[in-house]
C-alpha cells in the first residue's frame, strides 16, 4: 500500500487547514487508516486513526478540534483541523496497516506533510 498526503501549509493561530491521503496498491487489505505527527524534538505521536469499520480515535489534544473522515470510494482520508495553534506545527503522516496475503500484518507511511501555525 502506498499513501501520498497533500494539504498542509501555513496557517495563523486559530485557523483551518484540511489534509488528504489518497491510498493505492492492495487498499482492499486495509484495515486502520489515519493521521501521526511529530514536532521537531518529539516523538512521533497519534493525531487521529479510523478503523475499518468507521470508528475514529483521536489524541486527547486534538479533541474537538480536529476530525477525520474518509471516502471509500476515492480511498482516501481527510483530517480537517480547526482552531490550529502553533502546538500543532509539526509534519503530519498519513499511516495504514493492513493484512496481506498469508495473514502476514505490515504497515505503510506516507512521505509528511509539512503544517506550520504562527501566533
């Protein structure tokens, strides 16, 4: 599977900004689907992942403010964040994980997206 986001940039406090991920290859086989970040410093850290069946988790940080969604058909996700502050600046990963062949379990990374908040 191979992910490619698009939609990040540079917002001010308390702006919005709507990221994409577009899934190709065996997107049959995934299974969770969703949004990591990590801040310069930090460890990479779960922003918002949606299971198979439609169920969203988010980071208790980002409650309330952000949202995924996605569309089946076009095998993408979307994460709409609002209210950004500069906290959230960070490059924002798109990441699968899926079941193969074989029962064999891997996972797949987007390239980033880069988002920036200035105050």
């Amino acid at each position: 599977v191979q992910l490619e986001e698009s939609g990040g940039g540079s917002v001010r406090s308390g702006g919005s900004l709507t990221l994409s991920c577009v899934a190709s290859g065996r997107v049959s086989e995934i299974n969770d689907m969703g949004w990591y970040r990590q801040a310069p410093g930090k460890q990479r850290e779960m922003v918002a992942m949606m299971s198979g069946a439609g169920y969203a988790d988010y980071s208790e940080s980002v409650k309330g403010r952000f949202t995924i969604s996605g569309d089946n058909s076009k095998h993408t996700k979307y994460l709409q964040m609002n209210n950004l502050q500069p906290q959230n600046t960070a490059v924002y990963y798109c990441y699968c994980w899926y079941v193969g062949g074989g029962a064999v379990w891997s996972d797949s990374w987007g390239q980033g997206t880069q988002v920036t908040v200035s105050s």
